[in-house]
C-alpha cells in the first residue's frame, strides 16, 4: 500500500517548471530511491512533499488523506519528517541541544516553562543515542557552528531520526561528506530498513548505494517522473541511460 | 530541590545577590541607593528586553508602551485611591493584565509575518499610548503630570532598595529558569532558524507570542517599581528614549543572556549620572544622543556579543583548546 502519493504534482518558478505533472506512490515501510541529474528537482519535490513550497498544481495524499494545503509543521507531526541537502542546523546551539530539541518535539514536550531541561533525563539519553548512532557523541558540548561540514550533516541525519516519524525523507545524506564517513551513514540507514517499520525516501547520486539499498527507484528528469523500477531495471532502462548521456551515471558524486 | 543538585553559578548568583543586599549599609548616601535602585529596576526591563531581542530574536521599537503601562497604573491608582499597599498589589494586577492584553493582541497580529512589523507595530502603539497619555488629561495629568505618594512602608530609600533588589533576584531566577526550560530553547532555536523550527513540529507563533507576553509583563512590573522610586508620573515614562536605553544595555552588556543586560544596566545608568554631572563642564554631555550614538557603534564593531557574550566566546575557546590538549 502506497503511504504517501502524489497526483500530477507541479509546481512553476515563474515560468520555469521545476517539478512537472509528477504522479508517484511511494510504498510503506519500503526503500525508494530518487535519482536525476542537478537541476531535475529533487530537492523541491522533497520541499512540496514536507510541505516548505506550496504545489502551483496537483495534490497530495499521505495515507489516503490529502494532506495538500497542510503546514510543514503539521505534516512532521503526522509522521513525514525530512532532512535537508543544504545544511539546517542551529548554528548558535551546542551538537545536544540541536537533537534534544528534535527529540523533544518528538515526545510532545512542547509548552513545558517552569522545569529545567535538565529535568528530562530520558531525553537526553534518546539524544545521546542518536548522537552514538551517527558517531558525533565526542562533539556533543560543541556549537553547532563550530561543526566540520561532514559533521554538520551526520547532524542533520541525528535531528531527522531524533523525530522518529514513519517517513524519511533524506536530501542527498552523505553529499560532501569525506569517504571515510559515508559507511556510518549507510550502516544507519541499514539499520533502519532492517527494522522495516519505516519508509525512507532517499535523493542520492552514489549508484552503488542505491542499487544496494534500494527496493525502488524513480527518475526524476526535467521535472517529469523519466522512469520507475526496480534498481535493475532503471540501469537497463535506456531512456534514463541517454538521460544520463550513455549510462555515465555510476561515480556521479555531486 | 535538594542543595547537591544546584550547579556553581547558582551559587555565585546567589552570592552576588546576598552582597549586594548589605550595600546600603555601607552606601547609606540616599543618592547613591537611587542610583542602585535604578540600576535594578533597569536590569529587569532589559532582561524582558532580552528575552524578545536576545532569546528569541524579535525587534521591538516600543518597548517602553508596557513599562509606561505599569507606571501609570501604579501612578493613576497611588493617587486615586490612598497610597496603601493594598491599592500598590492592585496597581501591579491591572499593570499586568493591561501588558499581558496588549502584547498579546500585539503578538497574534504581527507575529506571523516578517520581523519588522512587530518592531513597527509597537513603535507606533508606544507613540500612541504617549499621545493618550498627554490628552487624557483628568487622569494624567497630561504633559505635566502629577507627584503621588507611595505606602509608607515603601517611602525609605533602604525599603525600596530591599523590594527592588528581591524582585531583580526572583525575576532573574525565574527568567533563567523559563529560558532553560524545554520551552526555552524552542525561543532560541527559533531566533537561529524558525522555518527549521517549524519543520520540527513546532508551532512558531504561539513560542513568538508567549515570549511577548512574559516580556511585556515583566517589563510592566519595572514600569511599577520606577514609579515607586520617583513618585511623579510624567509623559516621558512612553518616550522612545527609553526604548533606546533598554536596546542599549541588552547590547552592550550581551545579548541571548540574562547576566548582561544587568550589567548593561549598570553601565548605562552609571554613564548617565556621571556624564550629566559633566553637563556643567561642556554642553555636549547634555546631548545623550551624540554619545550613544558613538558607545553603540563602537560596541557593535568591537564587541558584536557584548561584555558576557565575548567573556563566554573567550571562555569556550579556552576548554575546547584544553580539551584537543589533554585529547593529546
Ligand atoms: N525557490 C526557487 N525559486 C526559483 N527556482 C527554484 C527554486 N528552487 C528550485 N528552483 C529551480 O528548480 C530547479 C530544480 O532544482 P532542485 O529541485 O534543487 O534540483 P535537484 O535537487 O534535483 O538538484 C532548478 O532549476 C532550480 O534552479
Ligand atoms: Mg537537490
């Protein structure tokens, strides 16, 4: 069953079609991959999805219901959480207090002014086990700010899983990220389609991990939907190889 | 709360706060305790400054509407019923309701859009409230004003140290309290990013709006106590200056902290007194405005953090260097 649908979703920049017609089901609690080249609109597909860019065309369903016309804010509260391909981190606050607030938000702990923080314990251990998680736990005293940028986004992906809603959606994880930091972040992303309670959605260049991972890919090219399928049958699909300009599409890595 | 679970700049807190009560046995001068009761009734209104400005990143230009708010309540009640402390505990009620309104409905109407609305919304209320009160004369006393009495328990220099001094302290507890609160490092993670913040799950503008709310009361609560150091009302308790002042303690002492525009204030007033005892030495001590101008553009080129936000930087260079060394 599909959790989260699209029906000829659009959207227009003036004059400019970024997201064109596209018609998707992203089934639950599967892998699906989405792949194009820069400019193809991943990144505001994901913002139309999570809500941060209102659709110019088209709607939106997320388990059956339309969710079109919701808030951000509303839609993370029903269970669609994202991260961010460009950074969005709270520079100003330390490594815990960016994922505390996540985890915080998480638990409803929301107008609560008279305890000190320091008050809730658990959740600052569910924190520190995020931070374990993507290996930041030595850097947790540390502003945000101060962050190496692979560092920033291993952080991204800790406030993203500190909301532990059903869908994740991720923007490209481990984009600019050192090779030597890539495997923790395949090897969270595993372990969570092991537990194959969630859906995640992941824009991602590096063909390798997609065709690893992936129960389902979908191409994304001009803004149009170019194809669907599973990870062998994109690769042999020949529109998305000229797409590609002849298959050049392994060690694509921006 | 047990004793062991208080962390060691409460008790430096605590400390400085207990110093400080036994100051007016040794500055027994009346004018020298005003000067410190200024210093505390400003402290406060530029810590319900700072919790917009610093904490949560909103820009007020008035500011001044909720301390002018508690000061003519506290002014319009001392005068018209008698000068007892029954009439003083009503003064603060009505101060506190009439903030707690007005920055509500201030908040729910400019809160939603881009920042400056907010700041222009309240320049234009404070200018409103200073024309209402030079119009409504019967009440006020219009642009002159009028001279009350206070309750006699509060009618000594050392009893209105005593009550300013104890609210400064609760107030500054409760605030560090409210902004270390689950809710509080919302209020900061929206100054950092609010779309980020709204992306989370949170509701931005109800945080925006019950940050206007404890600000505008706590500011009224200033409003009262000045009253209570002066005992003459006048226009001038609406006057953007004021607002100025307040921006200009939170900034110089640091802003996003509660110590700073304490310390802020200290400066600033201390400023004030001594430069306009300088007046009779060469005019341009009587025009505020030309220094300000000058300590605020130093200040944001030299210290952008302020005094406790440069300390602070400085200090967390220093661990994060000890801690790469001892990591060595
Ligand atoms: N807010 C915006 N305003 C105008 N144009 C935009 C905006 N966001 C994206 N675009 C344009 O839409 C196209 C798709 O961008 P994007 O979704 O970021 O691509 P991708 O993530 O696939 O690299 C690009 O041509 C980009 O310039
Ligand atoms: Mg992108």
């Amino acid at each position: 069953m599909a959790i989260l649908e699209t029906n000829e979703l659009s959207i227009t920049f003036g004059g400019h079609v970024a997201v064109n017609t596209v018609s998707i089901q992203i089934p639950e609690k599967k892998f699906t991959s989405i792949i194009g080249p820069n400019g193809a609109g991943k990144t505001t597909f994901f913002n139309l999805l999570s809500g941060q860019l209102s659709p110019t065309g088209g709607s939106i369903y997320f388990k059956g219901s339309e969710i079109t016309g919701l808030s951000a804010m509303e839609r993370t509260r029903m269970g669609i959480g994202r991260s961010f391909q460009i950074t969005n981190v709270f520079p100003n606050l330390t490594v815990l207090e960016n994922v505390r607030v996540a985890v915080q938000s998480e638990a409803k702990v929301r107008y609560q002014m008279a305890a000190h923080f320091l008050h809730y314990k658990k959740f600052l251990d569910k924190a520190y086990e995020i931070l374990e998680k993507v290996f930041l736990t030595d850097k947790a005293e540390m502003l945000a700010a101060n962050l190496a940028h692979g560092e920033k986004r291993k952080l991204e992906i800790a406030m993203l899983l500190a909301l532990d809603t059903e869908i994740l959606l991720l923007d490209e994880p481990t984009a600019g990220m050192s090779l030597e930091e890539v495997p923790a972040i395949i090897a969270v992303l595993k372990q969570i389609k092991e537990q194959k309670d969630r859906t995640i959605v992941l824009i991602e260049h590096k063909m390798d991990m997609i065709m690893d991972m992936s129960d389902e890919v979908l191409v994304l090219y001009h803004g149009e939907l170019l194809a669907k399928g599973t990870p062998q049958e994109i690769v042999e699909n020949e529109a998305v190889q000229s797409a590609y300009l002849g298959g050049d599409f392994h060690g694509q890595s921006t | 709360m047990r004793l062991g679970n208080i962390d060691k700049t409460t008790w430096i807190y605590l400390g400085i706060a207990l110093a400080l009560f036994i100051v007016p046995f040794i500055l027994t001068g009346r004018s020298a305790q005003f000067i410190m009761i200024q210093i505390f009734i400003f402290a406060i209104f530029a810590m319900s400054y700072d919790l917009l400005l610093g904490y949560t990143g909103i820009i007020s230009f008035g500011h001044v509407m909720f301390f002018g708010i508690g000061a003519y309540s506290t002014a319009i009640f001392m005068d018209r019923l008698d000068a007892s402390i029954g009439a003083l505990v009503l003064a603060v009620a009505v101060a506190v309701i009439l903030a707690a309104i007005v920055s509500f409905i201030v908040g729910m109407l400019t809160l939603r859009l881009k920042s400056h609305f907010y700041a222009m919304l309240t320049l234009g209320l404070a200018g409103l409230f200073l024309v209402v009160a030079e119009k409504w004369r019967p009440l006020t006393g219009g642009f002159d004003g009028f001279t009350f009495r206070v309750p006699d328990l509060l009618s000594t220099s050392e009893s209105l140290y005593t009550l300013s001094l104890i609210s400064l302290i609760l107030i500054f507890f409760g605030l560090r309290r409210f902004t270390n609160s689950p809710f509080g490092k919302v209020l900061m993670t929206i100054r950092e990013n609010e779309e980020r913040t709204e992306s989370l799950g949170y509701n931005v503008l109800h945080y925006k709006v019950i940050a206007s709310v404890v600000s505008g009361v706590v500011a009224s609560f200033a409003g009262v106590l000045y009253m209570l150091s002066l005992r003459f009302v006048d226009t001038s308790v609406f006057a953007t200056d004021i607002t100025i002042d307040v921006l200009l303690m939170t900034i110089i002492g640091g802003v996003g902290t509660l110590v700073g525009p304490i310390l802020g204030a200290g400066l600033v007033e201390l400023a004030h007194h001594w430069l306009s005892g300088l007046s009779d030495v060469h005019w341009i001590f009587e025009r505020w405005i030309i220094l300000y101008g000058t300590v605020y553009i130093l200040v944001v080129i030299f210290f952008p953090l302020g005094i406790v936000g440069t300390i602070r930087k400085k200090m967390a260079k220093r661990t994060a260097v000890q801690a790469r060394s001892i990591k060595k």
